[in-house]
C-alpha cells in the first residue's frame, strides 16, 4: 500500500536548543547515531569527509562525544539534536554527500512515522547532492520490504538491495542481530542527476523561530 505523502512544512520547524549553523561544504550525515561506533568507524576510514552524527539521547550522545575525544577525529561533528529540526535549520540544498540511516525505530505502531513513508523525506531528498546516496539498514525484512516499495513506486528512485555480512560491526544493533543470525539488509538509494523536489530552493532557517 502506498502511503499518500502531503508536503512538509518545513518553515513551522521550530530550531534545536543551542543550535549552530554550519558552513555550506559538503557533508556526510548520520542519523541516529547513539554511542557513535558507525561514525567513529566512517570518519577514521574517509579522513578527506566530514561527518556529522545526529543523536537525540543524551547518553548516547555524551558516549559518543567522549569517545571522539579520545581517538581525536577533527572531521566528526557529534551533534545533540532532534534529527527533523536540526536538518531543516542546518542543511543546504544539494549538500549532504551520504545519508546514513542505520537501523533505525521501525516505528510498529506508527507506519507513517518510517522515513520513507513521512513528507520529510522528500525535504531529505532535497538536500542530497546528484548522484548522492542515503544508506537504510534494518534488520526487519517487512521494513526494507516496505522501504523498496516506497523507493519504487512513491519517490521513483534507483536503488540497490543488499544483505549485510555476516562479519560486518558498523553499530551496536547490527553486531547484535548478526550475532543472533538475523537477516540484515540495507536499501542503498542514489539521487539521479536531474531529480527535483519543492524543496530545491528552500534555504536553512539559521535558527530563527519560524513556528506559529
């Protein structure tokens, strides 16, 4: 079933606490990050790419930001925030290289609160780069079923379905479901080139309060 998608409003979006604007260069972003294992791991291997990893727990966020302390990555950027917001007052359009969405609340009782199923996700779309890609892992079949039907056939967009490796430690979660021997697939979704969406021209808000 295709969940009707009305337009995000992007302007009654009200800013995180604390937020601070970022330079318009390119970036990576992950979201729902936790304790940080993922970002840690992408920003030691990809030392050219700056990555900024949204948690909206406290804890979860303060282990992360203490063990960025401790390996010193300059090119990881903890953010404490409400992923929603934070993007919307902070992102320029065409700007983000990669999404990462990696394993995220499969949202049982609220289907349209699923990335691909919610009007943000076209605000998303908006702020990727051509050519750039949004990595969504999870290791419940009906949700990656469901995530390559709405890529399909509600955002119209090229895609690849992969299972993960058995071996493969990018997130606390995903070690623990494959070591239960859980299925874990991941969507990998490209932007093509000349993909549009009513958000092209939307600028970030920069903090002011546009909630009515």
């Amino acid at each position: 079933m295709i969940i009707s998608i009305r337009q995000f409003q992007a302007q009654r979006m009200q800013a995180p606490r604390d937020f601070n604007p970022i330079e318009n260069t390119p970036i990576c972003v992950e979201i729902g990050a936790g304790k940080g294992k993922h970002a840690l791991l992408f920003s030691e291997q990809h030392p050219e790419q700056t990555l900024f990893a949204i948690e909206r727990t406290k804890e979860k966020f303060l282990a992360m930001q203490k063990q960025q302390e401790l390996e010193r990555r300059d090119n990881l950027c903890p953010i404490h925030a409400d992923a929603l917001p934070w993007m919307v007052h902070a992102l320029y359009p065409q700007q983000v290289q990669q999404f990462f969405i990696l394993y995220p609340n499969p949202e049982p009782h609220n289907p349209a609160q699923r990335w691909l199923n919610m009007p943000f996700f076209e605000f998303l779309l908006s702020r990727l780069t051509p050519r750039g890609t949004i990595t969504l892992a999870s290791n419940i079949p009906d949700y990656i079923d469901e995530a390559e039907q709405q890529v399909q056939q509600l955002w119209h967009l090229p895609y690849v379905k992969q299972q993960i490796e058995s071996n493969s430690a990018r997130t606390h979660f995903e070690i623990k479901y494959l070591e239960r021997g859980e299925l874990c697939q991941q969507v990998l979704i490209t932007k093509p080139v000349d993909y549009c969406t009513r958000f092209d021209g939307f600028m970030p808000l920069l903090g002011h309060n546009h909630a009515e």
